[in-house]
C-alpha cells in the first residue's frame, strides 16, 4: 500500500479550536481506516510545521480524498509526500543498471 508523510500546520482556526485537536486526530484515523489504510505514526513537532502524520491507503487517489476531505474542513494547511518503505527503496535503487 502506498505510504504518505503529511506536514501540517493549523489554520487561525484550527489553533483557535486546538483543544478540539484529539478529536479531529481521532476523525482523521476513522476517515483513513474507513478507506482502508492506517495511520502509522503521528507526531506534534517544533519548527516550521505544527505535526507531521504517516498513513497508508490503497491508493494515490485514495490519499488524496482523504487528503482533501481533511483539507475542506479548514484547521489545516497540508503537504503531502509520497512516501517508499525501505524495502521499496531497494527495489528501486536495486533495479537500477
């Protein structure tokens, strides 16, 4: 499945309401699951961005539903890379001639 490492950062209303933040972390990990993936790790962090999240969903049109459905409600500002496991790393590097 394909992995995704989301940076975040709140919108003024998404800090404004940052207690409601478990909450919609919870909704976040619901809305994932319900399109068939995990989220694997979540992380509040320091510096340029306020939390960066790891998911996993079937699809690249999967991640970016999910995405944009998140992105709609108007407490955060993403972006999103795609993420290669290490062992898909070395299949790609392996496969190089």
């Amino acid at each position: 499945m394909p992995s995704y490492l989301t940076l975040a950062n709140w919108t003024d209303q998404g800090i404004r309401n940052v207690k409601d933040g478990l909450q919609r972390l919870d909704a976040f990990k619901q809305a994932v699951q319900a399109a068939g993936g995990r989220v694997i790790s979540f992380y509040l962090t320091m510096g340029e961005y306020d939390f960066a999240v790891v998911f996993e969903v079937p699809d690249d049109e999967t991640g970016a539903r999910v995405l944009l459905q998140v992105g709609s409600l108007g407490n955060v500002r993403t972006n999103s890379l795609k993420a290669f496991t290490e062992d898909e790393y070395r299949s790609i590097v392996g496969s190089l001639p």
